[in-house]
C-alpha cells in the first residue's frame, strides 16, 4: 500500500549531557504529533534514542507532520519518504518495512549531509528534486526574518482557526490592539504569499498519490 514515511533525528544527540531530559523530550515530542495527527499506519515512536518514525496513508500529511517538527524545540533532520508500506500488521516502528522507510532515511540522511532541515525522497520516477526545491524556496525565507514574524509563523501553523485578534493575545499584545498588530506583521512576512505556496505543496502531494494509484 502507498504510504509517507517521516523520520527524525536529532542533531548532534552525541552532545546532550542528559540523555534521559532527551529522551522525555521525545516522548512529549512523539505524543504530541500521534495526537494531532490520529490517522497514522504506525504511530510516531522513538528509535535508538535520538529519533523518530512516523508513517501514514497519505502523502500529504506529511507536510503538516513536518511543520510542527520545524515549530518544535529540538533542533534535527527530518526525512519524507514516498513509497510502499509492505507490513500492515506491524506495531510498533522496529516492525515496520516497506520503500517508504527506505526513501525517508535515505532523505534524512541527505538533509543531514546537506545541512537542511528537511529532506524529501522516492522511488526513481517520484519528483523528489522539485519537492526539494520547492520546499528550499519556502525555508526559511517565508518562515520568519524577525523574532517576532517567526513566532506569528509558529502559532498561525499551530491554530490556523485562530483569529488575528487571538493570535495577537497569544503573542501578549494588548487586546486594542492585537488584530491591527497582527495584521501589520502578516503583511511584512509573506505569510500570504506562503499560504498559496504551501497549498501548491499540498495539492502536488495529493496528485502525485492519485497518480501513483491510478499507475
């Protein structure tokens, strides 16, 4: 069956002094995703102690699993890999096997070479090279230049039903003032013209499956 793989491993884990404080980071971590994001075919869980793996039905989950692994505190490498699924009765992450696992730590192992946040990966035919460099035009660019534009990046990702007056209280403006604050700042950040990229993304996913189903 089609499936996405994501992995993610965290950067330079050889360092952390404390790697038990790591290791409950990524507990937290993993019961977060597998919470906002319920529909997987193996949960988000951690393997070696410095990483993750998470897979799931549709390809275009991914883009939204990999936002909240950008927003989220430890710093890593995140691999997406297209594939097949080949062990359904699987449980738990060691179990699981298929080219989608394949292609994500093939991908992973690329943006880590690479110095990337993130990395997409496939079979020969799959248009990784345009995901990536669509995904390279994206990050960081329209993700943020001042510490204030990365934080509304961040909580509009998070609760994107949210009004721009609740954005702005959550950010600790002033109630008065919270919707005009906001508004100013999502003119400068190119969160817009991000919006109507990433749905290009998310759409391109959604084909590419279709494609592959119909193939």
């Amino acid at each position: 069956m089609q499936a996405v793989a994501i992995a993610f491993d965290v950067k330079d884990s050889r360092g952390f002094k404390d790697k038990e404080a790591l290791l409950q980071q990524l507990r937290e971590l993993s019961e977060v995703l597998n919470a906002r994001h319920p529909d997987f075919l193996v949960p988000f869980q951690i393997k070696s102690g410095d990483s993750l793996l998470g897979v799931y039905p549709e390809y275009a989950e991914a883009y939204s699993i990999a936002l909240e692994l950008l927003h989220q505190p430890i710093d890593g490498y995140i691999g997406i890999g297209f594939g097949q699924y080949e062990t359904p009765s699987a449980q738990s992450a060691d179990e699981a096997n298929g080219s989608a696992l394949v292609h994500a730590f093939e991908a992973e192992g690329e943006a880590k070479k690479q110095g990337k946040r993130l990395s997409f990966a496939g079979p020969p035919y799959f248009p990784a090279p345009l995901l990536n460099g669509y995904f390279d035009m994206l990050y960081p660019d329209y993700f943020g230049k001042t510490e204030r534009q990365i934080e509304l990046h961040r909580l509009m990702d998070r609760y994107p039903d949210e009004t721009y007056e609740q954005i702005g209280l959550r950010m600790g403006f002033p109630e008065k003032d919270a919707r005009a604050n906001v508004a100013k700042l999502v003119s400068r950040s190119n969160r817009k013209q991000r919006m109507r990229l990433e749905e290009a993304l998310v759409g391109s996913l959604e084909q590419l499956q279709r494609w592959e189903a119909i193939g």
